[in-house]
C-alpha cells in the first residue's frame, strides 16, 4: 500500500512525516504526477485528498485513507486510532474535520502554500 502526499504542501510533508514516525506499514511517498497516473490516482481527488492505494490497487481518499494507513501500524494506540475514525458513529465527524483541514491548509502553520486551492493555487 502507498500513501501519497501533496509534495508542493509543507504541510502535507510535515503531515507525512509525522505519519512516517508511527510504524505504518504502508510506503509514504510524495505524489509525483508519473506515480499518481501509475497508481490509478484520480488528479482531481488528490488536490483535494490524500490517496491511498491498496493493495489491489483501489484507491481511497482523505480520512478513509488516513484512518486505513494508521490500522496497519505496529503500535496498537494508532490501530485503534485508525479503527475510532472508521466507527460508524465517528467517521462523519473524522471526515468533516478532514474536509476542513485540507480545505484551509493554505492558512495553516506550516504550508507553503499562499492563496486557496479554490483560487488556483496549492
């Protein structure tokens, strides 16, 4: 399994490296274009989500994706981590916070970015 990042997004590394500390086992690698269209990744999507690619090649998006990588670490707090985003009565709210977060990554510590994705930028 691959976890593409946003490579263009500081925030999005500094997330992939946090991520990359939790004993995943899943590859984390930056979303280059040759990788995404390889993998199947929807370009549109990515803009707006992280992709996970599974084993059998589908591809999941945003918390789904997050939630997934974090069940298939080695340290059981981030398996559960992974499984509370997936309960049923807490996905929407993992969702919602993700869909937050990606859309205002522009404003938050640590991007690179410097105007809206809706406003053609990063």
């Amino acid at each position: 399994m691959i976890l593409f990042f946003d490579p263009d997004c500081g925030l999005c590394a500094r997330a992939a490296t946090f991520l990359g500390r939790l004993d995943l086992g899943v590859e984390i690698a930056p979303g280059w274009n040759e990788e995404l269209l390889v993998h199947g990744v929807d370009f549109g999507r990515f803009a707006r989500a992280i992709p996970l690619v599974l084993e059998g090649g589908q591809v999941c998006y945003g918390a789904v994706a997050i939630a997934l990588a974090l069940k298939t670490s080695g340290r059981r707090w981030v398996r559960c981590a992974g499984a509370l985003m997936l309960a049923p009565g807490l996905r929407p709210v993992a969702e919602k916070v993700y869909r937050a977060v990606a859309e205002n990554r522009w404003r938050l510590p640590g991007s690179t970015c410097t105007v809206s994705p809706s406003h053609g930028g990063k």
